[in-house]
C-alpha cells in the first residue's frame, strides 16, 4: 500500500473539513437593546414621579392657606405677602406675630397706601427693639371668643401713631390716631380692677388695653352696649389722695355751715 498516497488521502480529508461557524451577534445586540429600554423605562418612570411629587407640594400649600378662599379676604395674597413683608416688618421682634395676623396687617398697608406716603399719610412700626414689644397686645377683647390682635403704628412726623384692633381673620374692629401721641400698649386680663366711669375700681367685664403715655394712662375696653371700644381714664394714686381731701374738705364746711344754721 502506498503510504505516500495514505498520507495524502489524510491531509485531503483535513482539507476538505468544514470550517467552524462564527458566533452570531445577535444574542449580544438583543440584551443591549433590552437594557437600554430597562433604562429608559426607569428614567422616564423617575421623571414622572419627581413631577407628582412638585404637583403634591405645590397642592399641599395651596390647601395650607385657607385664608385665601372667598369667604375669607382680610388677608393679603401669598405673593402680596411674601413681597411686602420684610418692608412693614423691619426687625426681628416682629417675626413671633402670627401669620395671620402679619397678612391682615399687609392688607391693611396695602389698602391705605401707608407704604406709599400719599398725602401725608405714611405709617410704619417702630424699629426700635425695646419698644417693639410695648406695641402689640393679644386678647379676647370683644369676649366673643375671637382671637384679637391690638397693635400701634407710628406716622412720618414721629410724634403721632394709629391704634388697631383686628381679628386673625383679618376684620378690623377697630380704628383711631392719636395725635401727638406716642404711647405704648398692652393687654390686661377680664377680671381685672380698672376705674370706668367713676373713681372706683371694678371688675374689668372682659380683656382690654392699657394705653400707656408718659403723664396718663386709660384703659380701651369693649362695650357691649354700645358695641364700641370706649376709653377710660385711669386714676392715679395722687388722683384719689387728691380726691379724698378735696371730700373730707367738703364735708368739713357742710358740717360748719349746718351747726351755724342750727345756731
């Protein structure tokens, strides 16, 4: 047998084998493409969310702000507010002022001009810190169970002030300047003793202010009567002292007069 021609039938054979097939790519294109969806998926459903969530904020604050609905407009606005409120509230002390009570207070600047000094007519809260807090009081002065606020503002001519009463809800109760004056303020309790219409201390019938000026002091209180906020002077130590003797004085010349009649 020849071997030369074996030996050539083999390599023959090798030669004539089929070559191995390359490895499809497309296993690898299908999980490229797969993952990329995943991931698109994924951003666009993060999107989404993060755009409910802006949605649920901004509607969470809307629904915080009830003052803001038509049955009650004695507040500013949410912008009117955060735009004028560091102008009418200049220092710190103010900052403890419910914010109900801060947006009524806007309003009231707004509806006046008092920021825009029109015809003499400019008001604005002390900025001095000490007397920051002699300026506001908090009460039930109607006693009708409504939370109250009384406070002061000052005019241009630093020698005069307006006193304010509202309510939280942003009714004003009540209104008046007070020329040359520029007292102070602050609230006493129901029940406490106060001069009203005579030189004898009674029982306050419901919570009040005491305006303080340098020489006088009377006290603003609600009548219910007359559904008005009436002022009352208060008497002094040396008021009664006074009053006193001017009495024992009087009583003395009626005692003198009737023994010389009966003479």
């Amino acid at each position: 047998m020849d071997r030369t021609n074996s030996n050539s039938s083999q390599f023959q054979s090798s030669d004539n084998l089929p070559e191995p097939k390359p490895k499809s790519n497309k296993k690898t294109i299908f999980w490229v493409v797969l993952i990329i969806a995943l991931l698109a998926i994924v951003c666009f459903i993060a999107f989404q969310f993060g755009v409910y969530k802006q949605r649920q904020e901004v509607y969470t604050e809307e629904i915080a702000y009830p003052a803001d609905s038509v049955f009650v407009n004695g507040w500013a606005s949410q912008e009117d507010y955060a735009y004028w409120k560091n102008a009418v509230f200049t220092i710190p002390e103010y900052n403890d002022i419910p914010v109900p009570f801060q947006r009524a207070i806007i309003k009231i600047f707004m509806d006046n001009k008092f920021m825009q000094n029109e015809d003499n007519n400019q008001y604005f809260f002390t900025k001095i810190k000490d007397r920051a807090p002699k300026v506001i009081a908090y009460g039930n002065f109607t006693g009708q169970g409504d939370k109250e606020m009384a406070f002061l503002l000052e005019k241009q001519d630093f020698a005069s002030s307006a006193i304010f009463i509202i309510t939280d809800q942003g009714n004003l109760l009540y209104w008046k300047e007070l020329s040359s004056e520029l007292p102070t303020i602050k609230r006493f309790a129901k029940g406490a003793l106060i001069y009203l219409n005579d030189m004898k201390l009674v029982p306050a019938p419901t919570d009040g202010i005491i305006k303080q000026n340098k020489n006088s002091k009377y006290v603003l209180i609600y009548n219910r009567e007359t559904k008005t906020f009436d002022e009352h002077y208060q008497y002094t130590d040396e008021d009664v002292k006074n009053s006193k003797h001017e009495m024992e004085g009087d009583e003395e010349t009626v005692e003198e007069v009737d023994t010389a009649v009966v003479e």
